[in-house]
C-alpha cells in the first residue's frame, strides 16, 4: 500500500505517525492488522499498520488490486474491525464499539463517497440524500437538501 507521494513509508520514517494521541489526529490507526480465514489459507490483508492523519489534510491511498486499500479504509471507518490493533476517530477509540454505537458514530460524524455510489434505486436523489436524517430522527430539511444538490451539480 502506497501513502501520500506515492512511496511506500516504514513506521520510522513516519514519526508523526507515532505520536501520542492528540485531538488534532482525524484518524490513528495503532497496529491494525486484518487477517482473512485461518491456517494455510488465511490472508493478511494490514500486517501492522501505525499511522496519523491530522485534520484538515488530504491524504491518497493508492496501491494495486489487493494490496490492502479498501480493509485499510474500511478499518479506519469503523465499516470492518481489525483482528488487531487499535483505531481511534477524531479522538474517539472505535476498535471496542458496539455495532449500534458504531452505526451512531458514522451517521453523525463520517461522510462516505462509495465507487458504486450505494444509492437506493426506489427513491429519488433528494430522499437518498435526506435519508441519514430520516433514520437519525430529525427533521428533513428538504430545502437545505436541494442546496447541497445545486452545489454538487444535482439539482435536476
């Protein structure tokens, strides 16, 4: 797995990376291993993945098929557990969460730009887009809805 300019980085070249956790991290991943199956025909997918991503930054995640990308990002988001390690967002450890505290966490506080856009086809863009709040309880603001949509080039 490839990292920032595109060069595969070791945990000491990465001293930030390291770093006492600090509320200024958007995500930290501690020794996050991810293991598939067991014995003989298990995959490693993270073999102990330390790093940091401060807030307000833009980080690439590039790499080949299989080479860890996607249980990298699913791991981070709390969307897979690892099998080890630890994984904290915006200061707050997931690795332990129930899936109901889980599922609290990424509604309120995680946005998610999926490949296959994960969109329900029995409803219009607006409800797809309002649904989040639907589903949290609170009111739907059709109106804010549309701006958002306006703004993303979706408002037809």
């Amino acid at each position: 797995m490839r990292l920032r300019n595109g060069k595969r980085q070791k945990t000491e070249d990465r001293p930030e990376a390291l770093a006492a956790t600090t509320p200024g991290f958007a995500v930290e991943l501690r020794g996050v291993r991810r293991q598939y199956g067991r014995g003989a025909g298990s995959v490693h997918a993270l073999a102990g993945v330390d790093l940091a991503l401060p807030r307000g930054t833009f980080t690439a995640v590039m790499g080949p098929s299989g080479s860890g990308k996607s249980t990298f990002l699913q791991c981070a988001a709390g969307l897979d557990r690892p099998s080890a390690g630890s994984v904290r967002l915006g200061g707050t450890e997931i690795t332990r969460m129930s899936e109901n505290k889980l599922t609290e966490l990424r509604r309120s506080r995680l946005g998610f730009v999926f490949q296959a856009f994960n969109l329900l086809p029995s409803l219009t863009v607006e409800q797809n887009v309002l649904l989040p709040l639907r589903l949290a309880g609170q009111r739907r603001d059709r109106r804010r809805a549309a701006e958002v949509l306006a703004q993303v080039g979706l408002a037809d």
